[in-house]
C-alpha cells in the first residue's frame, strides 16, 4: 500500500490527449539518444495497448520471463563495446561480486552508482551485474530506476522500458534536471495554446504531477526495499535478504563539449537528486564509471556508506576526478553542475 503525504496528482483528470502530449513532451527528451545510438533506438509512438509500460499511472514495472542467455544476447548487441568491458571489469573482481552477494544474504542492500554518458550505460551494467551473480531469483532482487522518457523509445521490436523489465523490477523516474524542466515549459505552453481556443479546458499541472510521479516511485522502492517504516521493524524483526538496486548517479546525461578530433575536452555531471540521497543510505554505494569510446572506460570504485548528501558529493568527488584521469583531460575539465 502506497501512503501518499500530500496532495497527489489526480491520474483520472487525464484524457487521452493530455497522455499522449505528456508522451510527446518525453519523447523531445530522447531525440539526442536516438540519434547517437546506431539505430539501436527508435522512437515509438504512444499506443498504452501496445505499450503498457507507458501508463503514466505506473512508477514500477514488475520483471519479465527471460534467462541469462537472452540478456547477455540482447546487451552484446545493444552495446559491442562498453558491455563486454563491464563483463570483463567483473569478471577480475570476482571476490568484490562473491562478498556483495554474501551481503546481500545476510540482508544488506548494495545501489550500484553509474555516471550516465549514455541512455543504456545503467542497464548494461545491470545486465552484467545479473550475470555475474546469477543468483536464485534474482528477478525478485533486482532493480533499475530509468527516466520516464525510456518508454518513448523502441528497441528490439518493444519499448525500451519493456526490455529492461528482463533486469529485473523497473522504477520509473521524472528526473529534476533542465531537460525534464524544458518538457514541463513545453507541457505548459501546449495547455495555454489549448486554453486559449478552449476556456473551459481543464488545467494539468505538469509539476504537481512529476512530483507526485517521483514521490510514489521513492515509495515503490522502499517498499520493495522493506525499509519503508510500517515493514522495517518486521524486515529486522527476521532474516531478510538485501537487494541489488542500479539507478545512474546524476539522472541525466552528462553534457560533453567535444574537441575536433571528436574526443571529450569539457564534462559537466549533473546534481545529483535529494531523492538519490533519501534511497541510498538504506544500503551500501557502489560508485561507478563508465565512457564507451574505442577503449571504454569501467573503473569500479570502493564500497561506502553514505548516510547524508555530503556523502553523495564524495562518491561523485570520485567519479568526477577518474573520469578526468581516464579521459587523459585537465582535471579542472570536468566539473559538477551546482
């Protein structure tokens, strides 16, 4: 049961147009991962029968029916280069994977941290995660928190947001970056148009909702997590296994300036969400790099724990500074956005 504080968004004021304009709206933030994907995505339209992922009402998609073999097909293909690398990364840290999974039995929650280059970087993580454990149900276990705007997208013949449910539980976010804020203007802006020729038009409040979207999600997953506060004193009270949770540290893509040899000179990582804060410090952080370029960048930091958002600066302290070094740019090149 989900137990809503506030005043929630009302779902039933939505009519069929209002949904489809919020899908659009999502769509305009995935034009730049189609484009730079290879034809790995294409945009999908907006068709809930077809896609049920793309409900705005759901903030969490339940696992779909695969095997191990299926998803390590499907990242290869979606990813040659930078999967294969994270496979590799993990296969040398055998003993960081063998105590993360005897953790995890002994009711410890581990959030893997990624840097967010690409659209797909956090999933395919994830996928090489699922098949460095492979422990029994790891679809119960496992987790990914992806933007809303994934379900705007096609791959392999169904919405991307549709494949990622082969990882496990999916979580679907309106991340507060200025992409997500352009799409609120846009959304605005379509309603004045439409108020304009229609005075009794009813309003949508566009923020209302992506509040109410990420407030229901965070509870989604504290509830999968067992640490909301109705099942935390029954999750201590017995053994209660921990869970894996995947979410890409700054919830949005990295801005990259390239030079003319097409190669990175400037990066700057987004702030990262006080809803991030507010889920790790139920567990330990696992912080993450990840570039894919001719030789792709996987570098696996230290496991912490981070209790308040000066943890979180420390853990994107450290990715900020490796990617640098890695890159083989300036370290004053790569900045966080405040």
């Amino acid at each position: 049961m989900i137990r809503e504080a506030f005043h929630s968004f009302d779902y039933e004021s939505l009519n069929y147009q209002d949904r489809k304009d919020i899908h659009d709206a999502l769509a305009e933030t995935t034009l730049k991962h189609i484009s730079g994907s290879d034809g790995l995505f294409t945009a999908v339209p907006f068709d809930v029968a077809a896609n049920p992922s793309q409900r705005i009402e759901h903030t969490r998609l339940s696992p779909a029916p695969t095997t191990f073999e299926e998803i390590d097909i499907l990242s290869s293909v979606a990813s040659p280069r930078l999967y294969p690398a994270i496979k590799e990364a993990l296969d040398k840290q055998k003993s960081f994977v063998s105590i993360a999974e005897q953790r995890r039995k002994e009711g410890k929650h581990l959030f893997s941290l990624t840097t967010h280059q690409q659209m797909v970087d956090i999933a395919l993580y994830d996928a090489a995660w699922v098949g460095a454990t492979k422990h029994d149900k790891w679809e119960r276990d496992n987790g990914l928190i992806i933007s809303r705007g994934v379900t705007t997208v096609q791959a392999f013949g169904m919405a991307a947001s549709e494949v990622t449910q082969k990882l496990g539980n999916v979580f679907l976010s309106f991340p507060r970056t200025k992409t997500i804020m352009n799409l609120s203007d846009s959304f605005k802006k379509t309603q004045e148009e439409k108020r304009a020729q229609n005075l009794t038009a009813p309003t949508i409040d566009i923020d209302q909702l992506i509040t109410t979207n990420n407030h229901r999600m965070r509870n989604e997953i504290k509830e999968w997590l067992e640490v909301s506060p109705h099942q935390l004193a029954r999750r201590l009270g017995r053994h209660a296994l921990g869970r894996y949770l995947h979410v890409a540290f700054t919830g949005s893509t990295d801005k990259v300036t390239y030079g003319d040899n097409h190669a990175p000179e400037r990066i700057v990582m987004g702030k990262v969400a006080n809803g991030t804060a507010d889920i790790v410090k139920h567990g330990l952080v696992v912080p993450i790099v990840l570039w894919d370029q001719d030789d792709p960048i996987v570098e696996i930091g230290a496991v912490m724990e981070v209790s308040d958002r000066r943890g979180l600066e420390k853990v994107q302290e450290w990715q900020r500074s490796t990617l640098a070094k890695k890159l083989g740019i300036p370290d004053s090149a790569v900045t966080v956005e405040q």
